[in-house]
C-alpha cells in the first residue's frame, strides 16, 4: 500500500487534549472513536491524479495531486466523477474491504455553481466502477439537491439515506467525516457535529464480497432543464481502516 501511513496527520483538523480543531476553531468531542482509530489502523490518501475518469454529456474533470474537481459545464444531462482502488489493508485483496472491521472516511467539499436542484453529489465506497447509487455492499455521502445524506447498503438490499439537515451553500467549505462501526452504527459528521447515523443492523454493510472496492468521488445532473456549469471541489480524501 504505497499511498498509506500510519499516523499520518489529519490535513483537516488536529486532535489535541480530547478536542478536535477544524480551521483553527475548536469543534465537539464527538471524534472519540476517529482519534482512536487513526492510532490503530493504516491510513490512505486519495491521490487524484492516479484516479480512473468518468464522464457523460459536458462533464469535465480538473485534478492535482490532492484535488478534484468535477463539473457538469453546459448540458445539463451531465456527469463527471473519478475512482481510485481503496488501497485498504486488513484483506485478502487491499482492494476488497472488511466491513467487520472500523473504518473511516475524511474529505472537504465545495459546491460552486447558481442552481443545485438537480445535482446528486457523492463520495463512495462502492463495487462499481459507474456513477450512481449503491447497488452492493458499500457506504458514503450523497446529497438530494443540497441536502447532505449518509448512504449505506447492507443485507436488506437496497441504498439508503438518512438526512443530516444540512444543506450545502454555494462557495461554503464543509467537512465530512463518515465513520463505519460495525458493532453498532455508521456515522457522518458534518463541521465536526454529528449529523445522521445509520443503526439499522440489515442497512449496515457487514459482509466481504468478492468485489474490488473503490472511493469514488462524483457529480450527476438530471431532470429539469438547467444547463449552468456546477462545479464540484473534493480535497484532503482520506480513510482507514483497523488493522
């Protein structure tokens, strides 16, 4: 796993005497379980530049070494995202997961654009290679418009979101962190507060199919008729997984 540390630092925030610091501002003590996992566990970074592109209609794809940004330029039936193999350690395969194990996934955001209605924005750990919802075992972000949800897939069989209440703004920075504890619950927190959590035990992903997995950034636009260029900014990617 050549893009993977152990202890690396967090590009996003600094974890000091039970308290987490998010651009230099003191967030909530709800990281307990993210702190402690980054001590236990090889920690990966999404290198864009290595990632696979995936594009429909004007989609279009800009990257550096530690950014992506993906947009849908005029037509409005318009995708763009970019996958990159997990790397996760802990499996037969690195590129297959354990979700027996703990993990988590780390990433900012930014939307730029005039009209979010009809965007899906996600990040995701998913067995497939295309844009578009969950479909296996897999876990992640997506929004409805501007609204934020956690996605996950388990044995009942099918996606499912849980809202955070919380909307993306245009040219607003947000964190997310999205933990997956398989004892108990998945998690997103959004700024450092907990936003939505996943607890069903059939909605949590818990088996290891034989499937690669990858962390798959992306922006999909469909129905109505806008034809903006909406743009997509994910930087500072990182998961991990317990050893």
């Amino acid at each position: 796993m050549s893009n993977a540390t152990r202890g690396s630092s967090f590009n996003q925030g600094q974890a000091t005497r039970g308290k987490l610091y998010l651009n230099s501002e003191v967030g909530v003590d709800t990281y307990e379980f993210y702190r402690a996992l980054r001590r236990e566990m090889m920690v990966g970074v999404f290198k864009a530049t290595n990632a696979t592109n995936v594009v429909s209609g004007s989609g279009a794809i800009e990257k550096s070494e530690d950014e992506l940004y993906v947009h849908t330029a005029a037509t409005h039936a318009s995708t763009a995202g970019a996958y990159y193999g997990t790397h996760f350690v802990g499996t037969a395969d690195p590129n297959t997961i354990n979700w027996g194990k703990k993990f988590f996934i780390a990433f900012t955001v930014i939307w730029r654009g005039t009209d979010i209605t009809n965007l899906t924005i996600r990040l995701q750990i998913i067995a497939a290679a295309t844009i578009g919802n969950l479909a296996a075992h897999g876990l992640g972000m997506q929004t409805n418009g501007a609204n934020i949800n956690l996605a996950s897939y388990g044995t009942n069989g099918s996606q499912e979101l849980v809202s955070a209440s919380t909307n993306l703004v245009d040219d607003d920075r947000v964190h997310i962190l999205i933990e997956h504890d398989p004892a108990s619950a998945d998690r997103l927190y959004i700024n450092g507060v907990l936003g939505a959590t996943q607890s069903t035990a059939g909605d949590i992903p818990s088996t290891e199919p034989a499937a690669t997995y990858y962390m798959f950034p992306s922006v999909s636009r469909s129905g109505g008729a806008d034809v903006a260029d909406e743009g997509i900014r994910f930087t500072d990617i990182e998961f991990g997984l317990e050893f």
